[in-house]
C-alpha cells in the first residue's frame, strides 16, 4: 500500500466536461475508403518503406521497417492494396507533409495470421523487439516507443505505473477502456512488469472517473498477483502529465532531460498497457486504438478507429453540429487545431474535438501583462511564466533559456488563468521553435564551414599536385633533350663541354629532386595500420553507396 | 481590479465617518482627471482606448491618489498629481505593465517635495463642515478652524523641535490628534483598509507575502526601537496603524508592476519598505515615509527577482527529486 499521496504545486481546475461522452461505450468505426499511415515517427524516427505501390497487404502485415533504435515498424491497419507512398498532411503542429503510405481497404479487414508471444520463455530484450515489431508506442500522446521505456536503466525499475487519469477536459477514451477492459490493461501491466523486472504497479486515476476506479480494482482482485494498487489521486488538471503523475504518486520529481528510468520508476498510459497486452496475448500489432469525438457534436462518443483512417471520414459518427467553425486534434489544454480534415488519426490522436464560437468563444483581446503573478501560481512546472513571456515577446531567447524555458511542459495553465488573457504557451512554442531553429542554423553553419575549408584545402593541394605534375613533365622532356643533344654531339665532345654537361645534369638532378619533394604529403609512406584504416574507410563507403542506391533516383 | 476598488470602499466609508465626504469630491476628481488623461494618451499612443480604459488600472491610481493627498488639498494639487501619475509615471514608461515605479507613489513624492505645506494640511476630525471643506479645495482658503497636524507629523514635530523633554507617551498623551492607539479617527480607516485587505486576500488577488511582510516587518523594527528607548520612538501598534501603512501594505506595495513578483522576492521587497519607511518616519524630515521607501524600493525590485527565482519542478537537489 502506498502510504500518502503528494502533491503538485500549480493546476487548474477547468469544466471538465466528460459527461458528454463518459457513457457511450466504445464503438468500432467503420472501415474508410483509404488508410493513410505516416511513416515519420518523430524528429528522429521514420520507418523505412517495404511495400510497392499496387502491393497487396493483411491487416497486421509490416508496411515499414524500423529504423534506427528509436523507431518501430509500421503496419496496414486493414487488408488491401497500397496505392500510393507519397507526402501526406499528418497531425502535427507544424502543419508539414510526411511521407505516409496510403492504403485502399478492400473491405475484408483480414488478419494477417497471428501468433501470441511467449514472452515468459523470452528474454526481455526478445519481448522488447517483439514490441518494436508490434508498433507499440505511447497511447498518451507523445508517441514515445514502449520498446525504449522498457529498456533496462541505469539502476532498473522499482515502480511501473499505469497513468489513467486522463486529465483533460472532454476526453474520455482512457475513462471507457477502463471500464470496458480492465483486465487486458491489467495483463499488459503484467507483461510490463515482467520485463521490467519492476517491483510493484501503480495505477493512477482521478477521482472524477469512480466507475473506471471500481472496474480497475476488481480486475486487480480477479489476479492473484501482489503488489498492485489502483490509487485515486485528486482531480486537478494537469494530474495526467507524466511527471506530475509521478510525483502524485511516488514523490519522485523528474526534471527536464532526466527519463523516469534515472529514478526507478516508468509510466505508461493504460492504452498502451492495453496494447502489449493485445501484442504479446494475441499477436496483434497495434493497428487501432480509441479515441474521444465530442465537443461541439450531437452525439459525443469513444470510438475504436483504424490509425490512418481520414478525420473527416470519423466526423459522421458523433454528428458535428452546424455552427462547428473548427476541430482541435486533444484537448481543448493542449491540442492543436486540426489545418485539415484529411489529416489522419495517428496512434498519439486521443480526441477529435468539435469547436463553436458558443463552446469556444474566441479570446477577448490580449492585454499587457501586469506581472501579477497568477501564472507563476498555476505553474505545475512551478517556473515563472511571466518572466519567459517578457524574454519571448522580446526575443531575449537566451534569457528565456536561463529561466528554464524548456522546463515547460505547455500544459496551458498558465494562458488559462492569465487575468490578461496572454495566449502564454503559443509564445513558448514560439521561442522554443525559435531557439531549436537558430541551434539547427549554427550547426548547418558549423558544417558548411568545415565542408569550406575541407574544400580549400583539398584545391590547394590539388594545385600543389598540378603544379608538381606539370614540373616534372618539363623535366623530363628537357632531360630527354640534353640525352638526345648529348648524344648527338658525343664525337665533337671536349673536356670543357662535358664539364658543362655534367652541370646540367646535375641541375636536372636538383629539379628532379625537388619535384619529388612537392608530392601530396599525405598519401605516400602510410604505416600498414594507416594503409587499413584507409581501406575499412573506403568500405564503409562502398557500404553507404550500396544502401543509398534504392534511394536514389532511378537512372534508365 | 475592480475588485481593488471594491476592497477599498470600507476604508473609504470609514474615512468619510471621521472627515466628512471632502474625499469624495477629491476621489471624484481624481478619477475624471486619471480617465481623462488616459483617453488622451491612449488615442495619441494609438492603443484601442476602451480595452484599456476598461481594466480599471487608471481609477486605482487615481482613488490611491485621493486617498493619500489631503482630502482639503486645492483641487489643481490632486489633479496636477494625478496628470504626473498617468502621464508621466505610468504612460511615458511605456503604460500598463511597462512603469517601473508605482505611478500613486510618484505623484505623492513629486507634490510633498514641490508643495510641503500644502501637503501637510490635513484636516481634524468633525472639524469644519462640508462647505468650509469645499472652500479649501476650491477657494477661497480658509485653513484655521479645520486642519490639524497629522499624528506622525505631530509627533516629529513634537519630538525633534520642540524641547528635549519631549517623550512618545508625552505627546501622544497629550494631542488632540492621537487616538486610542494610532491618530485620532486613523486608527479605525486603517481598520476598514485592513478589512478590505484581507478580503482581497481571501478573493486571491493578492498573496499573504506582502502586506504581511511589510506589516510583521514595521511592527519589528518599531517594537524593537520601542523597547530600547521607549520616550524617543513610538511604539509599535502606533506605527502600523498611523498614516498610510495598512493603506500601503494592502494597496501601495500590491502593485504587482512595479514590485517584486517571487515568493521570497515578496518578503524582501515589503520587508524592505517597511524598514525604510520606519527609518524615514523616525529620523527623516517627512513626517510619512512610505511613498518614499516604495520608490526606492521599487528601483531595487528588478535585482530582488532576479536573485530570488525559485527552483523549477525537479531541480530542487535536496530529497525531494532524488529516488
């Protein structure tokens, strides 16, 4: 039993407005006429494409490969025929198009055969690739690859915990799969556990959702595994972020750019606990998940959707209303207005939100900040949000850095109860965007300067090699001339001309020897060690030129 | 901000009970001058006027005016005061948000260095009637029959002029300006302020940290001063409900602009206008000092929050955030 719960400072207390869509239970979404299934997984995950346009798939089949440690593979969401594999709009707030693999679904929605995993006979780093080939991932909505949070850390895990407290306004998704399959997210906490080698689980959830509590609670007393507790925390928003989830519940404070490994402790959304329990129990890779639709709708509900399936295709189901002017991809916190409706649902998509002008009113105007302080107060990253806002508007990113800038979480407390009405995040993301950019320009700059110099460099010697080759042409044609000449007038030779001709040898000599000395300095005379260090160099080329070559254009 | 006035109303009824309803004329004044001005310099500065004229900031700047200058001054004292505090104190900064020093405080500093006997003409209590109030404030002046020093100043003048033998309990047994504890009729508005203080406390407008901090810090110092030599400095219950400190230590060093903003910031700032404000009662040739010690104070702010920053989530290095 944990003996207390501790607390955060800041939160907000916003409607919560879960009654909308607390009691529908959760539906299956029917199949959409295309699928479209983004390949980039993050700033530094994209998978890497194994199928042909025109290729047939099963549902569950691997679309793409893993790339790098970080990514995972990608599968069809639902039988069919791959279309297209281009640039496609994906839900991201910069807007831009990534590459994505777009599928026909022909309907059938047939499954691959799948295979449950023995994951007790398994290794855990066997169990974690067999999650990585699952395309388990974050359901919470950063997305972050469950393979890598499973890893081992530096001193292992002691406490897993399951985060269901689902503490946006409107969303409910967490709330109904909770209620509908506690016992899966329960096995999948299981299996966590298991490789985790973790000690005891926590489930947290906030005491506004009694009926997900009470079905967690009873699953847990169907096993008869120990050292498992589904603890209600108190109902203030921001108690679903990751870190503050963990200090509610362990104490522990995880501080920007530390993992909750370097602290015995790991945190998973229940939907992902649902997910390796589908994995590993049934061989099922993570091809749907659920997702609220409410807001300004007319009939708010959970639904299970197919990940690539069109926004606009879901929207019928919960019936917008007519005044809808816009859509937020989460919460009303922290989603992100939707650019278009032809963005697919993606894994981290828990909630397509309806907005009005009635529902969502626009802002009132901006006012100056009078540096009250009721940000600061709010903060759950207990930082002051005013004085990041006046580094911001006034470009003083450095200084903005110095007040721990990226310690923000942009949970949007602060922007919701600036008496002001200072939209305080949007001008976080701004400077954070804009410091990221300027720290890409310096490296760009770092590396175009070298590639200058290299470049010098290499035109210098190059010269130097023209210029040494060029001499020791001369010399020799002028040596062969004097041979000749020599030759020539050998009969008519007196003491006096040898003498003169062995001058001029020996001058040739002397330039002959000094065009030698002008050779490339670094490329005669290498060690054996050096000779092989060149050759494993030239491999890895040859290497990068071979892997490269499918993806350079195709010469006919 | 309404709120601010709102909480403010108690201590004006308070004071209307013991001096008579000249303040509303001079809070009347006040007010039309500040929105006034704020009009003109909004339209000139191009900002859309009514967003701004709206957030109420220009009336708590003017009804902190009022309620500092002498309810008898001349009309053109408070509103020259109050075209200083808009104009330049708070818009030539750069307006709201943007004025590094408390815009109230400003006025009240310029008018008693450039106009001390005006400044200092305050009137007794159920002295005059509301005509011969009016009569000072618009002219013609007739001052005998209804000013009166104020305590703080009564006590220094008592103290430091007049002769040696002079003691605290002397002069606050004697006076017609002292009251039960504080100045006659004072002591009580300092009540109602207080009242409306810890209501917008109670409201969250503002935090404990400052008026508390200002408040236990007066109290310490003059209590500790009070021990040492009890016939030279006034005791400490005196000082804080004599002129402006419960006024100033809910409403004057509040201003959240020209403040310090940190927790701890808070406790420096307010402590340190107390202390100044003490200093220049006790030794200073203002009988009142906290218009002064909020300036100075405020010239320091930006150094105190610099200093004072709190440590963000998980960087707090003590137990907490390590496993």
């Amino acid at each position: 039993m944990i003996s207390r719960l501790f607390t955060f400072k800041g939160g907000v207390k916003p409607d919560s407005h879960k009654d909308e869509s607390a009691g529908a239970p959760i539906r299956k979404a029917p199949l959409p006429s295309r699928l479209t299934i983004p390949l980039r997984q993050s700033t530094r995950a994209m998978a890497r494409s194994v199928v042909e346009p025109g290729q047939r798939v099963l549902k569950g089949e691997v679309i793409a490969a893993p790339e790098g440690p970080m990514c995972i593979a990608v599968h069809a969401t639902s039988s069919g025929t791959v279309r297209a594999i281009e640039a496609q709009p994906v839900p991201h707030p910069s807007g831009l198009p990534a590459p994505s693999i777009i599928i026909e679904p022909d309907g059938e929605d047939r499954w691959l055969e799948l295979k449950a995993f023995d994951y007790r006979s398994a290794t855990p780093q066997q169990t974690r690739d067999f999650l990585r080939d699952c395309g388990i991932v974050g359901l919470g909505g950063a997305g972050f690859p469950s393979h890598i949070k499973l890893g081992p850390g530096e001193k292992g895990i002691e406490t897993l915990i399951l985060n269901g407290a689902e503490c946006e306004p409107w969303i409910t998704c967490d709330d109904r799969l909770m209620r509908e399959h506690p016992d899966g997210i329960l096995s999948g906490a299981l299996i966590m556990r298991h490789i985790t080698g973790a000690r005891r689980i926590l489930v947290g959830i906030e005491d506004n959702k009694p009926q997900a509590i009470e079905a967690m609670r009873a699953a847990v007393g169907r096993t008869s595994e120990a050292e498992i507790e589904v603890v209600a925390v108190p109902t203030r928003y921001p108690a679903g972020g990751e870190k503050q989830l963990i200090r509610v519940l362990t104490g522990i404070e995880i501080p920007y750019g530390k993992l909750g490994t370097h602290f015995g402790v790991q945190c998973f959304n229940v939907g992902s606990a649902y997910a390796v329990f589908r994995a590993v129990e049934h061989g099922e890779p993570l091809v749907s998940r659920v997702l609220t639709l409410s807001g300004n709708m007319a009939h708010p509900g959970n639904f299970d959707v197919l990940i690539g399936t069109p926004i606009r295709e879901l929207l019928p189901l919960a019936e917008p209303r007519a005044d809808t002017d816009r859509y937020l991809m989460g919460g009303p916190m922290m989603g992100v207005a939707l650019q278009s409706l032809d963005m697919p649902v993606v894994k981290g998509t828990n909630c397509i939100l309806a907005g009005s002008p009635v529902l969502f009113p626009p802002p009132p105007p901006e006012m100056p900040c009078i540096r009250c302080g009721a940000c600061a107060q709010a903060c759950p990253a207990e930082l002051q949000p005013f004085e990041l806002y006046w580094f911001s508007r006034a470009r003083i990113f450095g200084k903005a850095q110095e007040y721990d800038l990226f310690d923000c979480i942009e949970c949007g407390c602060c922007s919701y109860v600036c008496p002001s009405r200072i939209p305080l995040v949007d001008y976080f993301r701004f400077a954070k965007g804009e410091i990221w950019a300027r720290e890409k320009e310096k490296a760009a700059a770092d590396t175009a300067r070298e590639r200058y110099e290299f470049r010098l460099a290499r035109e210098e010697r190059e010269k130097a090699e023209k210029a040494a080759k060029l001499a020791a042409k001369t010399a020799a044609g002028r040596e062969k001339a004097a041979a000749a000449l020599a030759v020539a007038q050998k009969p008519a030779a007196t003491p006096e001309e040898d003498a003169k001709k062995a001058l001029i040898a020996a001058a040739l000599e002397r330039a002959r020897a000094q065009k030698e000395h002008v050779q490339p300095e670094n490329v005669g005379n290498l060690t054996p060690e050096q000779q092989a260090e060149v050759a494993a160099i030239e491999g890895r080329r040859a290497e990068i030129r071979d892997m490269a070559k499918p993806h350079l254009p195709q010469e006919d | 901000m309404l709120r601010v006035l709102l909480a403010l109303m108690p201590g004006i009824a308070a004071y209307v009970w013991f001096f008579g309803a000249a303040i509303l004329v001079q809070i009347a004044l006040t007010s039309v001058t500040a929105l006034a001005a704020e009009v003109l310099i909004l339209s000139m500065r191009g900002k859309p006027v009514m967003q701004y004229l709206t957030d109420g900031s220009a009336l708590v700047t003017a009804w902190l005016i009022a309620l500092t200058f002498p309810s008898i001054a001349p009309w053109w004292l408070t509103v020259l005061g109050t075209l200083l505090a808009i104009v330049i104190a708070k818009h030539l900064y750069g307006g709201l948000g943007q004025n590094p020093f408390n815009p109230a405080m400003v006025a009240f500093a310029l008018m008693i260095v450039a106009y001390p006997s005006l400044m200092s003409q305050w009137p007794a209590v159920g002295a005059g009637d509301f005509a011969q109030h009016m009569n000072a404030i618009f002219g013609p002046r007739q001052l005998d029959a209804i000013t009166m020093a104020t305590p703080l100043d009564a006590l220094r003048t008592a103290l430091h002029t007049a002769d040696a033998r002079a003691t605290v309990a002397g002069v606050l047994g004697s006076g017609a300006s002292f009251g039960n504890i504080g100045g006659r009729g004072w002591e009580w508005i300092a009540v109602a302020y207080l009242a409306g203080g810890l209501w917008l406390m109670q409201q969250r407008i503002i935090t404990w940290h400052l008026p508390v901090a200002f408040l236990a810090t007066l109290f310490a110092v003059a209590g500790l001063f009070s021990l040492f030599d009890p016939t030279q400095f006034a005791p400490p219950l005196f000082h804080v409900l004599t002129g402006g400190a419960m006024l100033g230590a809910f409403f004057i060093v509040t201003d959240p602009v020209s403040g310090a903003t940190t927790p701890k910031g808070k406790l420096i700032f307010a402590g340190g206008v107390a202390l100044l404000t003490w200093i220049i009662r006790s030794f200073g040739a203002y009988p009142d000092g906290i218009a002064f010690a909020v300036l100075l104070m405020n010239i320091a702010a930006p150094l105190i929050d610099r200093y004072t920053q709190p440590p963000v989530f998980g960087r707090k290095q003590q137990e907490r955030g390590k496993p």
